[in-house]
C-alpha cells in the first residue's frame, strides 16, 4: 500500500505540475530529460540538493 502512495505523491507532486494533461504517448524523449534536469537542479539554502538520483529515478 505504501507503494501506491508512493505514485500517487509522484504524480500529485511532480508530474502532473510539470507536464498537465499531456497524454503519455506525446511526451518526447527531450522533455522528459528537461524535466530530469529540472528536478535535478533543485537546492536547499545552503546549496545541496533536494532529491538524489534515486529519488530522481523513482519519480521518473
């Protein structure tokens, strides 16, 4: 169960703020790297990152 609310926060959370109501089949290759990039360039106040790439990994 923890498992689908895992998803669900992802979803909630990351994909749908980022790409909308884009359908699944018309998200390109290029966008998904750009939203990598972006969730990988996200900083705390003092300059470490918020998500790892683990965490990157699972909400991809």
């Amino acid at each position: 169960m923890a498992t689908v609310k895992t998803v669900e926060r992802n979803i909630d959370n990351y994909l749908i703020p980022y790409f909308g109501n884009t359908l699944i089949n018309e998200i390109y290759l290029s966008q998904l790297d750009q939203f990598r990039q972006q969730l990988a360039a996200r900083e705390k106040e003092d300059g470490n990152r918020t998500l790892s790439n683990a965490r990157i990994n699972n909400i991809l």
